[in-house]
C-alpha cells in the first residue's frame, strides 16, 4: 500500500520560513521522482517543484531563489524548504511520487502565509 505523508505545513507571516516533509512508504522511493505541487482555493493544482532520482531539481519560477526541494533516500522522505514566504504562497501542498508516468499523491498540508 502506497503512502505519502505530509507534515510541517501551518500559518507564518510574510517573509518567514516553513519546512515541509513527506515520508513515503510501499514505493521504491529510491526510482521516483519526487515533486511538491500546491494548490489555492479556486485555482487549479501547479507544480511548485520536482527532484529526480539522481537529485536533479526543477523549479516553478515564481519559486525560484526561495524554495529548495531535497530527498534523503535512506529515509525515504522528501523535504521542500520554503524561505520569504508570500501571501500567495498560501494553498495546500501535496507530495507526488512518479514513477515511469505513474502518480501517487499524499493528501496535502496547508500553508497560510498572512501579511
């Protein structure tokens, strides 16, 4: 059974920092790539960032220079460090893994930024 956990999203003001995780489990984590996307009320789901197995990153550009995506393998867990948090930053996160077009998803955290 394929579980993706979230944890560490929450409220912070603009300009502060959140650090977000997610624990896999069921999958190879080793062979996924990695990704965080997010979604805001009323706006469709958005890449905000994906690692590849070898620790090749991507990054949306309204992220870029603020966000930072890693993975630890060994423990199979990937991490997306959010720094100069804006109000528009404001959405639930999801975790993905993707495997060869396959797509498994966690079940989201919150973030809210407030000015």
């Amino acid at each position: 059974q394929v579980q993706l956990v979230e944890s560490g999203g929450g409220e912070v003001q603009a300009g502060g920092s959140l650090r977000l995780s997610c624990a896999a489990s069921g999958i190879i984590f080793s062979l996924n790539v990695m990704g965080w996307y997010r979604q805001a009320p009323g706006k469709q789901r958005e890449l905000v960032a994906h690692i590849t197995s070898t620790h090749m990153t991507n990054y949306a550009d309204f992220v870029k220079g603020r966000f930072a995506i890693s993975r630890d393998n060994a423990k199979n867990t990937v991490y997306l460090q959010m720094n100069s948090l804006k109000p528009e930053d404001t959405a639930v996160y999801y975790c993905v893994a993707n495997y060869q077009g396959s797509y498994r998803w966690g079940q989201g955290t919150q973030v809210t930024v407030s000015s």
